[in-house]
C-alpha cells in the first residue's frame, strides 16, 4: 500500500489481491459458521456487510498490491479500534483527584504489533461507517478514537445486545458531539450556577456552623447534570419529573433545582418556620407532619415555567429505599386511569431520576430490584436516569471494603443499561453527558447511569473529621481546587471573563445569600412557633361510611363477570369454579374471592381505579380469585372486570417480580402520586411482608407525621394457623399494631367475606379525603372456602362494615354468660364451627374484633355490659403469646374487665411463630379451641 491513498468509502479497499480473496473466502465462511471466523473479521463483516470492491470506487494510488501477511495488520487495526471503545474507559481521565491508576498500556499500538506507520497506511474508512472530519487514515483514526474514549468522559455500553442501541451510542460518541463546546453566554451561565451552588454551601457552614446538612461539595456539577435533564426532558414534552435521593446534596438540589428559595432554607437553619417565605407565585409546594422529620429528608414539588412539575421525594437516611417509591409515583404519572379496562401507559409522560450513593449502589440489594422492572408490563417507567453521586468513598469505607467491581456502576450492566462516567470537576462535559443522557431514554424507553466522579469536600457530616480514617485522600482534598475555582480560570484563560468578573461573581452571590438570611432574622418576631397538630378527620376512629349498593346492582354485576368474549374457553376446571359462583350467589355462599370482585366492580362503578399487584395476584396464591382468566386452546387472556357495565373507571391487575421491598415501596408511590386509585398488594404469604418491612417502618406508618404525606395503600397479607409452618402461618400482625398510632393506618382481621368487601369500599370511598390513611387487612387462607365465612347477597347489597361481630347464636340468655371470650380473624372460625348452633354453651359469649386498630373498645364495652353475671374475659389467638395481638389489646382489656378476670388462651410464648410439624398443630389448636369454651378455663 501507499500512503498517497486518498479518501474511500469502502473499507474493503484495505485487502487487495490475495487478502481481498481471502476476506471473501471468510465471508462465505461467516455466512454458514460465524464461530469459525476469527472475531475481528465477523466485526467488519457485521458492519459493512460483504466485501465487495465495486469497479471505480476505490482508487489507489501508487505501489502494487500489499503482501500476502498485511491482512493480520489490518485485523489488528480493527482490534485495537474495538479495544478503545470497550476498554478505553479504564485510562480516561475521569476521577479529579487523579488517585487511580489509569490502564492505558492496552490501548497501545503496540500492544498489537502496530506501529503509527503501520496504522497510517490503512483506510480510516475501515475503523467508521462516517468517517468523522479531519480524520485521514488509520492513524488519525485511533487517535481520534482514543480522544473521545479516553478523555473526560468514559463509556461502557458494549454489554447492551441491541445493536441499534449501541450504533445510536457510538454515533453519538464519535461524532464529536459530546465533546461540542458551549457558546460564551452558555459558559457565562455555568459559572454562575457552580458559583451558586458552591456558596450556597459555603454560606452555611460558615453561619451555622456544626450544623449537619450532608454538603454535595465535590460534586457540585451534580445541579448542573440535573440542569441538563430537564432542559432536555422539556424538550421531549415530559409532563412530570420524579427524583429520588438520599440527603447527601440534598439541600443543594432544594434550593437550586426545585427552587426553594434561600431564605425560605436558611429559615430552616434558624429555627424559624418556612411557611413565612413561601413564595407567593404558588408553583413550589412543600407538605408538612405534625411530628416533622430533619431538613434533609424532606421534599418539595415545583412547576417550572414551561409547565412540567417536578419532585423531589420525602425520604429517611436509609440510603437507597427511596428508589421503588420514586418509581412507582412515575408511573403513576404516566398511567391514564380516568376510563374502563386496564389503565393505559404512556412512559413519554413522565421520567424518573434516582441518584445514588457510590458505596449505595452496588452494595444495596434494592437497586437490582428496581433496575430488574425496567421492561415488565406493570413495573416499567420508560427508563429511568440513574445518577451515581460517587464520592469514592462510603462513610469511612474505602473502595476495596465497599465492593468487588471496578466500578460502582457495574450492577447494572447485567440489565444491559448503558454507563457513562464522567470527572465532575469537567462542568461542560457534565453538560454534554446531561443532554446525551436524556436523549437516550427518550429515544430507546431504557435505564441509563451516569457515574458522576468526584470526591467529597468534608466529613460523612459537617461534625465528623475524615482525616481520622482517610488521610491521605484528604491530604488531596485540601489542596484541590473547587470546580467553580477551575472553571473560572478556564474562562479567563479562554477569555470568557476577568479574573476581576469572576471575583466579583463569587461576592455578589455571597451577598445575595447574606441578604437572604438576614431577612430570616428580621422576619424571626413574626414567627408564633406553632406547632402543626393531627388534621381533625384522622382523629375519627369509625369512619362511618354508605358502603351498600343495592340488590339489583349487585345480581347484574354478579352476572357480567361470567360473560366471557365470544370463543373463550376457560380451564375447564377454573370453568366450573367460575360457573358455581352464579349459584352461590343466590345460596348465600359467596366466599373470599367471588366477594372480593364483587367489591372491585362497585368500586371502579363508582369512579374509583383500582390497581393490584402481588405474586401470583391475578390468579391468587391460594388459587381463589381468577381476575385475569387463561384461555385453554391458547393462552389468550380475559378480564371480566374490564367489561363491567357502568364502569367509570381503570382495573389493572398486574403479577409482580419476585420482590417485596421493591413492589411495596412501588405501589405506595404509586398511591401517593394518584391518591385516587385504590392501590393493593398483597403478599404471597403474610410474614412475606418481612421483606419489605423497611418500608412499613420507614413510610407507610410514618409518613402522615413526618411528611404530610396522604395514602390509602391497601396491604393483604395471608395469615391463619393450619400447620403449615413457620413461615406460613403469621403474617407478624404484632408489628403493624406496635406501629399504630395515632390513627394511622387500619389493621383488620376479618372473619367474614361480607366484612371484608365493605371494608374494601369503605376505604375507596375515604381515597383524597383528609381522613383517608393506609389499610392493613390480616386475610386468609383457610377461611377462603370456608362456609362459616363466607358471605350473603343481603349483607353485600345492604350492609356495612362492623368493626365487632357477635357470635351469631350466642348470648341470648344474658344470665347464663359467665365468659366473654374476645378475638380475631380465623381462630373465631375454628369457634365458630366448634360451638355449632350455640346449644349446650350458654355459659360463654364470643366476640369477633373484626378491626384491630382502632381497637373497638366503646363497642366491646356495650357488649359486655348486656352481661351481669360475666364473671372473666378471655382473649383468644392462635399466635404464640408474645405475637398476635394479645400484648396490643392487654392494656384495653384490662380497662375493659374491670375488675373481672382477664385471661389469655392461646399458644405460650415461642421464639418461632408455630409448630413445624402438622401434628403437633393440630393438638395445640385443639386445646386452645377446647380451652376457650370451656366451662372452667385453666389460669396459665
């Protein structure tokens, strides 16, 4: 070859003669075996297609055709070329404080027997589809390649499989795009914002000093990627914007993204109430508890000028739990819910961005959780943008303590998610990496990172020293500059601005802030420090609530849902199943589940959408409930609730990945973005719930305090007592009920189909109202077919939820009472079927608390009062004695005994929730069931 080559369109002109043969030979081979062809070669192949040289394309000028060996130079090239791109990441220069060894040794030439000679006589139409401008050769095509692999900006996409997915990337990367410079007014406007950011937290450590506020210096770009986003996002018309993170910049992004003015956050800092500088344009909203939560926890919502409300989610410190709920308010906002049928998604209407902590990442098993709803039906949000806040260190816990990975990012190369790192001390490629980021998830609907490297200015908090553990990146961190100081001098090097213009910058906006403050401190008179108290409506324990719907309502409802499309054929079984429920309805044998669609069709009749999601939730786990039906010839699916005459509204019914947490945190930010879909999930079995006890401690009870968040989240969690085992007996009540207070939440423990369905429409009904708040139902597993608990047409059409049910039966002769024996749920069954029509046990009442929290205490007092001769009150359950409900309801019985006996009848106390073996169960539930009707109870 020569090097006078000019300019060619085809990379083939590379091989001539016996090589060009050769190369064709292999092609013909790539067509039958693809394994058999040597991996550089299949690379072009899959690229340029086959390599034919059409006559007059390709002109050649100078020496004859190359030797027979230079093929294995070119096949090099195109090594070294693919190398920079999937490994080019590990020698960019993207980690500010230059404390990592940068791998650039195989990018080399010569790592593959290249010299720069040898690169200059190959085509650089062999390395590009559209060879980039100024780019002349091979070597002028590696050393652009390595100029925007291995600069600020470092890239890992090459694990993502869809091939239009990575050609987009690498076009956009070699174009030169993400390496644009910024027009003067775009760097003028940079500065600006880094010198906001920076003196924002400059100002409060210097005012309030020891104050924690989890400063975001060392990654001050970070408000700048976030600029970037949502500039973009705007320009793709997304409606809604949620963020999600955990306090570390916190304050930053409150001020400066959701515009939280600064005195409105210094007031904060100064003990004065906030609500005196709310700004009076009404687009930035805050809501408040009465128990309150620390500043850097909570959150904000603002509507930006074009239109689009963006969030900031109220969060506790537990870093990454944040993440599902986030994610289900997205999709809350992107789902029309206003019309019959499933609720239809629109993922182009809203976007979410959680950001993470570098250590957060990889070490917190929520993250794979959400990153794995990417692309299922009821879980996806289009893509969301995740931003790894990377310090390059966890509390005091370097990277060889934190994680086994190269990078903090690697997680979520298993989801195909594409990475970009970037050195957040680079303002203007933040910038670049901000709009590229955006752009791919409008374009391909998938989750993006960017891992946003910097380091962290101060200690974990501003009371803590870090030179104690980590000296040495300290040593770094004292003599580095701040980005805002870099970047000023970049611009007067550039001749942007003065050095004069930046110090007058930095002065003014300091001053700005001092002004700010000083009106806090002018305003403090006017401040009467009240102190926000419960809402009136959550201090109604009974809601009393129109639940009934009427007969003829009801029977045509009852025969709709047995209308299947023309040629469904159900499971011949299931068909029966189905069938049976026509007749039950009449016979007053309409268990659980035909109970529970019932209810679900008066409430989206009603006006309100209904969202369901658990394992196994459209069939049930106890195979009772069937919303979406199978057809037997072919899998096609049909839900009856979608063809409800009169239905006004959505149902979606949806089975989830095999997570707890995750789904949890989802559907109950789900609730709190649509506060009008009555949202339920329900756990395969109740202690299930286990997993996602963060999130029963950390929002669902506590949220209403904290943060004045509203939510009628409905949770269903299986629960009885039929030896089936440890882990499939308790749903754990005894935590949700040491968790009440002031009434924020209801647990309920139903006995009865009928109870159950009217509290299902007790709580739609209480949906946007101020006393709505989350619904806790223990259900059952048993007393799904049970026919002592199954329901009548009469209760569902006329009746209402009771929160006591007396033992039908029971209590006619009042004298005769001597116990009243008190309990819940399916141990009052297993009562039930003992006591028969009530003959021969005229000595003992039995009263089922039907809702545990509020505990019913007026309503157990009338009862007991209709008893003179009562002589002890018995508390029954089937859970050992220090769980269950027993410990919750002591202090109330023994108001209510007064002065009778109080007995507990149940299992002792065990470190195990039941027996493991099956015999041994059913002997203990003998006893107790023997013990409570007794007519002599044994004190234990």
């Amino acid at each position: 070859m020569s090097n006078n080559v000019t300019t060619v369109s085809s990379p083939w002109s590379a091989f001539s003669g016996p090589n060009l043969g050769y190369v064709m030979e292999q092609y013909d081979l790539f067509l039958q075996s693809p394994e058999e062809v040597e991996p550089e070669l299949v690379s072009l192949f899959q690229q340029f297609g086959a390599p034919v040289v059409a006559d007059g394309e390709v002109a050649v000028v100078g020496s004859s055709a190359a030797p027979a060996g230079d093929y294995k130079k070119i096949l090099a090239a195109v090594k070294l070329a693919d190398t920079i791109r999937t490994h080019g990441h590990l020698a960019a220069d993207i980690y500010p404080l230059k404390n990592r060894a940068l791998q650039t040794a195989q990018i080399e030439e010569s790592a593959f027997n290249l010299s720069s000679a040898d690169l200059a006589e190959i085509p650089a139409a062999i390395f590009f589809k559209d060879v980039p401008a100024g780019v002349k050769n091979g070597k002028d095509a590696i050393d652009y390649l390595k100029s925007v692999y291995t600069d600020k900006v470092a890239f890992e996409y090459g694990h993502v499989i869809a091939t239009e997915e990575r050609d987009w990337i690498q076009a956009q990367i070699e174009s030169g795009s993400l390496k644009q410079s910024l027009v003067s007014d775009e760097k003028k406007a940079l500065l600006d914002r880094l010198t906001r950011v920076e003196n924002f937290e400059k100002f409060i450590h210097k005012t309030f000093v020891g104050q924690k506020r989890f400063s975001g210096e060392g990654l001050d770009t970070q408000i700048v990627l976030f600029d970037e986003i949502l500039k973009t996002a705007e320009t793709s018309n997304v409606e809604n914007v949620r963020i999600g993170m955990a306090h570390r910049g916190r304050l930053n992004v409150l001020t400066h993204i959701l515009n939280k003015p600064y005195d409105m956050m210094f007031s904060d800092f100064a003990h004065v109430s906030n609500d005196l500088f709310l700004p009076e344009h009404g687009r930035l909203e805050i809501t408040k508890g009465w128990t309150g939560d620390v500043k850097y926890h909570m959150g904000a919502s603002y509507n930006r000028e074009s239109g689009m409300n963006v969030k900031l989610a109220y969060n506790p410190s537990h870093l990454e739990v944040g993440n599902p709920v986030v994610l289900g308010s997205t999709r809350a906002t992107q789902d029309d819910t206003s019309n019959p049928g499933q609720a239809v998604h629109n993922p182009g209407k809203g976007l979410g961005i959680l950001v993470h902590g570098d250590a957060a990442f990889p070490g917190q098993g929520i993250v794979t959780e959400v990153l794995n709803y990417s692309k299922t039906e009821g879980f996806s949000t289009g893509g969301t943008i995740h931003i790894i806040a990377n310090n390059m260190i966890g509390f005091t816990t370097e990277l060889h303590d934190s994680r086994s990975s190269v990078y903090s990012s690697d997680p979520a190369k298993g989801y195909e998610v594409p990475v970009v790192h970037v050195n957040a001390d680079s303002p203007e490629a933040v910038v670049q990496v901000g709009r590229f980021a955006a752009s791919y998830r409008q374009k391909f609907g998938k989750d993006i990172i960017v891992d946003l490297i910097g380091y962290r200015r101060h200690g974990h908090n501003e009371t803590d020293d870090p030179t104690v553990t980590n000296p040495e990146v300290y040593k770094l961190v004292s003599k580095h500059e701040t980005v805002r100081a870099l970047y000023g001098a970049q611009l007067v090097a550039e001749g942007v601005v003065s050095n004069d213009d930046v110090a007058a910058l930095d002065t003014a906006i300091y001053a700005e802030m001092q002004a700010a403050y000083d009106h806090v401190k002018e305003m403090a008179d006017k401040d009467d420090h009240k102190h926000l108290e419960m809402p009136e409506e959550l201090k109604v324990e009974f809601p009393q609530i129109e639940t009934a719907v009427g007969a003829e309502r009801l029977e045509k409802i009852n025969e709709e849902l047995l209308v299947f499309e023309q040629d469904f054929q159900p499971q011949n079984k299931l068909g029966k199943i189905l069938e049976k429920r026509r007749d039950a309805y009449a016979s007053a044998k309409i268990d659980w589940g035909h109970a529970e669609t019932l209810a679900y069709a008066t409430i989206i009749q009603d006006g309100t959408p209904v969202r369901f999601t658990g394992q196994d939730a459209q069939r049930g786990t106890f195979s009772q409930r069937h919303l979406v039906l199978h057809d037997k010839n072919n899998g096609n699916v049909f839900t009856p609730l979608h063809h409800i005459s009169g239905a006004s509204a959505s149902f979606t019914v949806h089975n989830s990945p095999l997570t707890e947490a995750g789904v949890v945190g989802f559907e109950y930010g789900y609730n709190l973005e649509k506060g009008n879909v009555l949202s339920v999930w329900e756990a395969q079995f109740g202690d299930f719930a286990n997993m996602a006890q963060v999130m029963f401690d950390n929002f669902i009870s506590g949220a209403r305090s904290k943060w004045g968040q509203k939510s009628g989240f409905v949770i269903l969690l299986p629960h009885g007592y039929e030896g089936q085992g440890p882990e499939h007996s308790s749903s754990r009540m005894e935590r949700y009920l040491q968790m009440s207070a002031e009434n924020n939440w209801f647990v309920a423990n139903c006995s009865n189909a009928g109870n159950y369905y009217h509290l299902l429409r007790r709580q739609a009904a209480m949906l946007e109202t101020e006393g709505v708040r989350p619904l806790v139902v223990v259900s059952p597993k048993s007393l799904l077919r049970h026919p002592l608990a199954a329901a009548n047409a009469e209760q569902l059409a006329n009746g209402s939820f009771q929160e006591v049910i007396e033992q039908p039966g029971l209590g006619t002769n009042t004298k005769a009472v001597e116990r009243i024996v008190l309990g819940t749920g399916k141990v009052m069954i297993d009562l039930a079927d003992r006591i028969k029509d009530g003959e021969g046990f005229d000595h003992v009442h039995i009263v089922r608390v039907e809702q545990l929290y509020p505990f019913p205490t007026a309503q157990v007092a009338d009862i007991i009062a209709k008893y003179p001769n009562a002589k002890e009150i018995a508390w029954v359950q089937e859970e050992p004695k220090n769980q269950g409900s027993w410990n919750y309801a002591l202090e109330t019985l023994y108001e209510l005994s007064a002065g009778k006996k109080l007995r507990y009848v149940g299992r002792p106390a065990m470190s195990s929730t039941s027996e493991g073996d099956a015999d041994s169960h059913k002997a203990a539930q003998a006893a107790i069931i023997d013990e409570a009707v007794a007519e002599s109870v044994k004190v234990k």
